[in-house]
C-alpha cells in the first residue's frame, strides 16, 4: 500500500488553505481516510 499512498499524493495538484486558527506554529492532527478499491 505504501507506493498507491504516494501515487495518490503525486497526483493532489491543489490543496485548499488551512481553516482561520490553524497553520499558526501550533501542532495540529490532520486525518485522511483512504477509501481501498479492489477494482470490483
């Protein structure tokens, strides 16, 4: 799964900008689900 990981991040061509708060030196936790498709 590590490479479909990277393949799936090489292909993000924009990302939106942090919600007002965030992004200001302090740490935050960002979750991203991945959704597996066995190709059925």
């Amino acid at each position: 799964m590590d490479q479909s990981v990277m393949t799936a991040a090489e292909r993000v061509l924009q990302i939106d900008p942090l919600p007002a708060g965030l992004g200001n030196g302090e740490s935050f936790e960002i979750n991203i689900a991945f959704k597996l498709d066995q190709g059925q």
